[in-house]
C-alpha cells in the first residue's frame, strides 16, 4: 500500500513500530485517519479499515497507548503493508 504520509505521521509511525512507550493516542489516531478510514461508534469504539483489514479499538482513557494498543495497530499496519522505511 502506497500512502503519502507528512513528517508527523511518518514520525508516529516510526513511534509505533519502534515499540515506544510514550505515543500519544492523538497521533495514532491522526495516522489511522491519514492511512484508512475511521468511524467513530456511540459506544465509544473506534472502526478502522485500512487496507481491507478491519479493526475496532476502544480508545485508551489516558493521553498515551498501552502495550497492546500498540500491538493492535502494529498488526492492522502491517497487514495494510504500512511499516517504516
């Protein structure tokens, strides 16, 4: 998958598969919507499809992503064949 991405988003890409502890939901956010499509759910739940590969996320309580987050949109990136360069 061919996705032109701006300095911030190649930034929180290289955060999230770099395995950091400190990527701001925001910003996964904001690379999900630049990558795919999000819909965002009454319930609170956040749909992305990117790439033909569907995920649902609840979305962290705090600014910052757990681990597993992490884990989560690594897979659904990697599926999409999104990785850093």
């Amino acid at each position: 998958m061919r996705v032109k991405l701006d300095h911030e988003h190649r930034d929180t890409l290289e955060q999230v598969f770099s395995h950091s502890r400190n990527v701001e939901w925001r910003r996964v956010l904001s690379l999900l919507e630049a990558v795919g499509t999000v819909t965002q759910h009454r319930n609170g739940k956040i749909e992305v499809v990117v790439g033909g590969e569907t995920h649902v996320f609840l979305p962290p309580r705090h600014k910052d992503v757990d681990e597993q987050l992490l884990v989560d949109v690594r897979k659904l990136l990697r599926h999409a064949g999104l990785e850093p360069a």
